[in-house]
C-alpha cells in the first residue's frame, strides 16, 4: 500500500507525501530483507528526490539500487534502476553541478 501510494504522490507530483509514503516503505522493506521491495524503494526514492530538484540524492537512491540489484543479483530491476541513474545524472549536468 506504501508502495503505490508513493508512485501516486510521485505521478501527481506531491513531493511531501511520496517521502512520506517512501519512509514508512524503507522502515517495513528493512524489516522484511525483501531484496526486489528494497531495490523498487531506492528506485522510487531516487524518483521523488528527482522530482524535487535534488539530483545529487536521487544519485544516490539510484546508485544503491544499481549495487543492491547486482548484489542479489537482479538483474531485470538493474537495468530500471540505470535509467533512473542516468536521469539523475542529467538532472545534475543539466543544473551545472556535474
């Protein structure tokens, strides 16, 4: 439920209540140790720190994801959680930060 009510908040671009929705998601995917719910929050994380303007945090949320997803060994999130690194990456270039 946390899940999709942060990919709603992100899709009506509601910045607060998709962080919201995301810190109540990472505290149940720790306890669960799900890897595939813990790479989609570092996905969505990234997307709503990019959706703010923050480049430099939506990196990271990605780069966690990128490594967690090669760690275990899931690769068909891997290549979903690149993209949303690049697009951070461009955020950040496009900025002047990079």
């Amino acid at each position: 439920a946390h899940f999709l009510a942060a990919h709603l908040a992100l899709d009506e671009e509601d910045g607060p209540a998709a962080f919201a929705s995301l810190r109540r998601l990472q505290r149940i995917a720790g306890d669960l140790g799900d890897p595939g719910l813990n790479i989609r929050m570092c996905i969505v994380a990234g997307r709503g720190h990019r959706l703010v303007g923050d480049a430099a945090r939506a990196r990271v949320w990605c780069e966690e994801a990128v490594a967690y997803a090669r760690r275990v060994g899931y690769r068909y999130v891997e290549g979903e959680a690149m993209v949303d690194r690049a697009q951070a990456v461009l955020l950040a270039t496009e900025r002047g930060w990079l």
